[in-house]
C-alpha cells in the first residue's frame, strides 16, 4: 500500500513540476523572438540608404501581403451577407406570412396538408410549383440548405411504421424534387424528419395539430 501510495504521489508531483514549467516555455519562446527582433533591427543600422530602402520596402511587402489576405477574407464574408440579405428580401416577398429569420437561418415553413396527402410522402403536383420557385432563389446562392419534416402526435398506420418515418421521407422528397427537377446542387442539401418530437404548439386541439404538421426549408446564411 504505501509503495502504491508513493507512486500515486509521484506522479502528481510530477504533473505539477510540468504545469509549473508550463509558463517558462512560454515566457522563452517570447524572449527569443523579441531577441530575434532587435537583432535584426541592429543589423539594419548596419545597411546604407539605399539597402535600408530595399529592407523596408520588403518589410512592407510582406506585411501588406498579410494584411491583403485578411482583407480579402472580409470582403468574401461581406458578399455572402449582402447575398444573405438579398435571398431574404426576395423570399419574404414571395412567402411573407411563412418566413421566420434567425441570427443563424432562413426558415421557410410549409404547412404539410399542402404538399401532402394524409399519410404520404408523395409531393402533389399542385405544390411543386410553390417548390420551384423556392429553388429558383436559392439557387443564386451557395448556402447549405436543411430540410425537415413534422408531424403531430397522433399515431399512422399504413406504409410508414411512425410518424418519425414520414416525416423523415417527406423530407427527403422536397430535396429530391430540389435535386431531380431543380438542379440543386445535392452537396448543399440535406434532409432530417422529427416526427412529432418538435412541435410549434401543444398538440392539444386540431387548430394546432394541424400547424405542426409542416415542412421547414432552412437556409443556413453564410456567417455560421
């Protein structure tokens, strides 16, 4: 036991020796580039004018190289927003009453009695219209878009086991159309069914049973 002790004790003497030696590294790897920084500034007083130009001129280079690239990255971020915005603008126009916006994504929401029959997962040809028009935007754009199904709680019987199982394959026939009929890039799409798991509202009467059984097409904006 107390050899068993000894060696515990040990080891957490050393792990303590390496945190304490922890801030020495650090504080050694900053020393050493400072020393490497006056060394080379020395070194420049020892260059005539015309050498301390080159030096300077190539100081600046890099720097500027270095600062080029940040700009850049900003630019493309700030492009992809003003893309956001516009994707945005445009589908409020169109769905203004089924458009909810988050710091994060664009959710359009689709009630599910109007893409679907009860209990199907087959699209209606009435709504592939409504589809397209939804592609035809988001398609000026690269963001990734999710798809998700729900449902209510009441329990189905038929071809889907669930309503877990419909809700995923209704999903997963809006990014089929999307794909298939809209040249969607497929990379970009992806389809999740919740069953009746996330419900907007208490599943308490029809009025609401009826508003969980939806469609959400979410377009995740370009700053996450």
């Amino acid at each position: 036991m107390k050899g068993s002790f000894r060696s515990d004790r040990d080891e957490e003497e050393h792990k303590a020796a390496k945190t304490e030696k922890l801030w020495l590294i650090i504080y050694t790897d900053m020393i050493s580039n400072l020393v490497i920084f006056f060394l080379m500034l020395y070194c420049l007083t020892w260059l005539n004018e015309d050498e301390k130009k080159i030096a300077a001129a190539s100081f600046k280079e890099a720097f500027a190289g270095e600062r080029k690239a940040v700009e850049n990255v900003m630019t493309e971020i700030e492009k992809g927003l003003e893309k956001d915005r516009n994707v945005e603008g445009k589908l409020k126009e169109e769905f203004a009453n089924n458009i909810e916006v988050s710091e994060k994504r664009i959710t359009i929401i689709l009630p599910s009695p109007v893409l679907f029959d009860s209990g199907s997962a087959e699209l209606k040809p009435s709504t592939k219209n409504t589809l397209k028009e939804i592609a035809d935007i988001v398609k000026s754009i690269s963001n990734k878009i999710i798809v998700e199904g729900h449902t209510d709680d009441i329990p189905i019987s038929g071809r889907y086991a669930s309503n877990w199982e419909l809700s995923s394959a209704r999903a997963f026939s809006v990014i089929k159309y999307f794909i298939e009929e809209c040249a969607v890039e497929p990379a970009r799409l992806s389809s999740i069914g919740h069953g009746e798991f996330k419900p907007k509202f208490p599943n308490d009467n029809a009025e609401h049973r009826s508003k969980n059984r939806r469609i959400e097409i979410n377009i995740i904006k370009a700053n996450t």
